[in-house]
C-alpha cells in the first residue's frame, strides 16, 4: 500500500509539472498582448520646422565711433556734457570762443578748404554736409571747390554767427559718420586744446549687442541671419548678426593655471534700436540659431531607444496589435524633438515616449 501510494504521488507531480512546462512554452510562443493605454505615454509622430539654438552671453551698448580730433589751437571755452548727443551741424566743442562743427563723413577732416585748392573726395563730403544742413543751394555736389560751395559756405557761416569768408579753415570741422554719444572727457573748459588730440571719448548712437563667440561654436552662424536677443526682465527682442569676426584671439587668463578658449568678436542690432533702453554695458544673452529645418518628421527625443545591434530605434503603437521595434536614422535635435530622416516611420504614427 505504501508504494502504491508513492508511485500515485510521484505521476501526479510528473503531471503537474508537465502541465506547467506545457503553459510556459505557450506564453512564448504566443505574442505579447500590448501593453494597456494607462501603462505607456505616447507622441505622434509630425512634421514640423526645427531650430538648433545656442545661447552666448553677450553685452548691450553703443556701437564704437571714431573719436572726435580737434586740428585747431588754443583753449577750451565750451565742452558738451557726458551723456549728450551731437549731431551733425553742432558743435562738437569751442576754442578761444569759437565753435568747432561735426559734419557727416567719413574722411577725416585734414585741410582747410578754401577756392583755388586741389579737387578731392573730402571737397565733395563738404558739399554734402552743406546740403544736407539746407545749404547746397547752388551747390553741384562733385569733388570741386566751385564759387556755388564758397557762397554756400558763407550762408552756414552767417547761421553760426560767424565770420562770412566762404573759406572753411582747417580745424573748424570734424567730420564723422553720424551723431555721437559724449563719453568720458580727457580735456576740461580752461585747458589746452592739444591738436590731434580727442577732447573725449565718443561712442555712435546705435544700440549693439557685443559678444565673444567660442570660436567652435561659430557653425551655422552667418552675417545678416535673425537672432533672439534675451534682455533683462525676460523681454525677447528680435535682431540681427551684423558683423563676425574672421580671426580668432584668446584673451589672457586669470592664474597660473587658467585657460582661454579662442573666439571671435560677434556684433548684433537690434530691429528696435529702443528695445534695450539706455542702459549702456548691460549683460544680456543672444539666442543663436545654428542649424535648421523646415517640414521634417519629428518625433520627442525620449522616443528614442538605443539598439543592441547598434543605431536608434522607437517603438510603434499600432491600432491593433503587438507594438513594433523599428530602426530609425536621427536628424537634427532641437527643442526637445528629434528629426527622423530614415526608417519606416510615417506621419500620424504614436510612438511611445519615456515617462
């Protein structure tokens, strides 16, 4: 009776086991159900335009200007104020009581001007000056100090209160490409009016922003291209490169030890020269786009999952089904998207995405 027993004992563990085997093989080879809605987060698969950015630290100021050179002798009687504005036709200071007037140009001013002297192209940037101020009348604005420039002359001189000699002695003007802004001054009313010297610093009136690029991030980055400009308080204003540096410099660092990456000087303006008030050396930061696409099909970042075999893959959300493992080819990544360039992949597909 007692092997009787053992032996029914041990056929119905065979037999429970056996059946336990049997279930296991069938889980296998069976495919898996797809995971409940609740359990997955999910994106559908788009077209949409990407922008790879970058943002650079970077200084809102004022434009560099070339300085304001004073050619005549004696003393300073009048200097305008730090802060103020000359335009062209306003005196850019007084000596010995007389004004010295900034006009438009950009040769500098190195003669007096005067009937009879050489034709050049600083006689036509005069008559330019002159006409622009409302006094061309009779002027032909060509590189020829003519009677009509002389009788000109006169007129602006009589405006300035000045004596009428139709000759512009060297050292009454300075020429400039525009308004500047008065910086810090280097002479004082009383002193000495040094020739050749700059009474005070000058900046232009146009509102730039100035950076210095890491010279390996400069990829993408083309003169002319539209940028970000992220001022204080979280105001975004719309600008443009206006100028990149072609050569690389590395400024000296701080310690022994320290290092400096090379870079290039980048200049941007901004679309409202108001946008970033008056401050001047105001740290703010330039968004930079880099690299771009337009109509592409783009899934999350997180969609991605790294092969065994290699390469990328995501995992795709059939409407009915098991979910599918395909290859994909990444793109550019931007915003938290991802650009697909290959795989079979189609708009309006749900791809899962990491939680």
């Amino acid at each position: 009776m007692r092997r009787r027993a053992a032996v029914v004992g041990l056929t119905a563990i065979a037999v429970l086991a056996g059946g336990a085997v049997a279930a296991a093989r069938a889980r296998r080879d069976s495919p898996a159900p797809p995971p409940a809605a609740s359990e997955v987060a999910t994106a559908t698969v788009h077209r949409t335009d990407l922008a790879a950015t970058q943002l650079v630290n970077a200084t809102l100021g004022y434009a560099p200007s070339p300085p304001v050179i004073v050619r005549r002798q004696g003393t300073y009687t009048w200097l305008p104020a730090e802060g103020s504005i000359v335009e062209p036709g306003q005196a850019v200071g007084a000596i010995d009581g007389r004004p010295v007037i900034m006009l438009s140009g950009a040769i500098a001013a190195w003669r007096a001007f005067a009937p009879g002297m050489t034709d050049g192209d600083d006689v036509s940037q005069l008559e330019q000056g002159l006409v622009a101020l409302g006094f061309g009348a009779g002027v032909t604005v060509d590189r020829h100090f003519s009677a009509g420039t002389a009788t000109a002359v006169r007129r602006w001189q009589a405006s300035l209160g000045e004596r009428r000699t139709g000759v512009v002695d060297d050292g009454d003007v300075v020429f400039l490409p525009g308004p500047v802004r008065v910086g810090a001054a280097t002479a004082a009313m009383g002193t000495p009016a040094e020739p050749g010297q700059a009474p005070y610093a000058v900046t232009s009136t146009n509102r730039v922003v100035h950076a210095d690029l890491d010279a390996a991030r400069q990829g993408g980055v083309t003169v002319g291209a539209a940028v970000t400009v992220l001022l204080p308080g979280g105001v975004r204003a719309p600008g443009a490169i206006a100028s990149l540096g072609t050569v690389a410099t590395t400024a000296a660092a701080d310690g022994a030890n320290g290092s400096q990456r090379p870079t290039v000087p980048l200049t941007v303006t901004l679309d409202d020269p108001t946008a970033g008030g008056s401050l001047d050396q105001q740290p703010v930061q330039i968004q930079l786009v880099t690299d771009s696409r337009s109509a592409v099909l783009a899934v999350p970042v997180t969609a991605l999952l790294a092969l065994a075999e290699g390469g990328y893959g995501v995992e795709v959300v059939p409407s009915q089904g098991p979910h599918a493992i395909v290859a994909v080819t990444p793109g550019l990544f931007a915003s938290g998207l991802v650009e697909i360039t290959s795989g079979s992949v189609h708009e309006g597909d749900v791809v899962v995405v990491a939680k």
